[in-house]
C-alpha cells in the first residue's frame, strides 16, 4: 500500500471534502409558479422544535420564490431518481417549468403551499424563518410545519432502511454514489 500524502493548504480553493452528502429537491412556490432545485447544503438544525436548514445561491429563482413566499420544502429521493436530481439541478426554473419538463409529479401538502414530489420518501414542509447571507449562498432556516414520509422504508427504530431505499449522495462534478445495505452498522452509544 502506497504510503498516504496528507496535504495541508492556507488557501482551500475547490471546497469538496465534505462530500458525499444526501441530495435533495428543494421545492417553492409563489406567484402562481412551482419550482425545484438540487441541493447538498441542508441539516437539520434542532429536533424540538424541528428546524431544518438548506444552503441556496441568491441568484436561483428558487430562492426568489422562498423570500417571496415564505416556504419551503425539502424531497428526499431514492437513487432510482438520481437522473431527475441532476436534471434539475442543471436547468432553470427561470426558462421552464421543471414539472412539466420533467414530469415532476406533486403530492399535496398540507401546511404550506409548496409542492411536494410524490415519488420522495420523506419531504419536510417548511415556513422560513431566517434567511441570512454566508459567502456565495443565504442560508434559509425554517421551521418544519409538516413531514411527509414512507412509513414502509423506516425501519421500527425509525432509521431509513436500506434494503428498501437507497438515498442520493453526491460526491460532486455530478458524480452520484448511493449506500450499501452491507455497509451499515449500528453501534451502541459508547460512554467514557
């Protein structure tokens, strides 16, 4: 085995070290539009009560929608629509209708106005609470008002269970990777 080089920089130039991250659609709408973007940049920020936090440039219509409205979803898709992430994450609500260019089909929400993708395995329907500027994109914060998921694809302990899904991860440059159900391990909690 080749003896491994760790390279130590001032300057972090292309920021990638932090991938793979779940992808996910993140879904709006205002002024009578639905629109959808892909994105990596999200977690959840508190349990109780339930927060959650996505990452999006301010130049994306998405983002317009969001500040206009006040809402936002967040899809989680299984890597069988990995073709429908990279497809709208590499066009512009501004030009199409993603939905209908894609055949993007909508469930209904219950708390807020935003759509949310029918073939996710989990949404989270959000009401925007902050929304900040950091760098070259605003982090929004919302508080999530309603959870959509799919009680079958959760194991009783309430973790995603990968025999049933596999979610997206993406590695970056559209390069996109999911679990191995032989991967998973569960560790007890180790106290000191």
């Amino acid at each position: 085995m080749a003896k491994a080089v760790r390279i130590t920089s001032e300057e972090p130039g292309a920021f990638f070290q932090h991938r793979p991250v779940v992808a996910t659609i993140v879904t709006a709408h205002a002024r009578g539009m639905d629109n959808a973007l892909a994105i990596g940049l999200h977690t959840l920020i508190s349990h109780n009560p339930p927060i959650c936090g996505i990452a999006v440039m301010p130049e994306r219509f998405t983002y317009e929608l969001i500040t206009e409205s006040k809402e936002f979803g967040v899809n989680f898709l299984s890597f069988e629509e990995v073709e429908l992430v990279c497809a709208v994450g590499s066009s512009t609500g501004r030009e199409i209708d993603k939905f209908q260019k894609f055949n993007i089909v909508k469930d209904k929400s219950v708390r807020t106005a935003v759509p949310i993708l029918k073939n996710a395995y989990a949404a989270y329907e959000c009401k925007l609470v902050d929304d900040r500027g950091y760098g070259n994109h605003r982090w929004l914060v919302g508080d999530i008002v309603a959870v959509h998921w799919l009680k079958e694809v959760y194991t009783p302990e309430n973790t995603l269970d990968l025999d049933k899904v596999s979610p997206i991860l993406f590695l970056g440059r559209n390069v996109y990777l999911t679990t191995s159900k032989d991967s998973a391990r569960s560790i007890g909690r180790i106290v000191h």
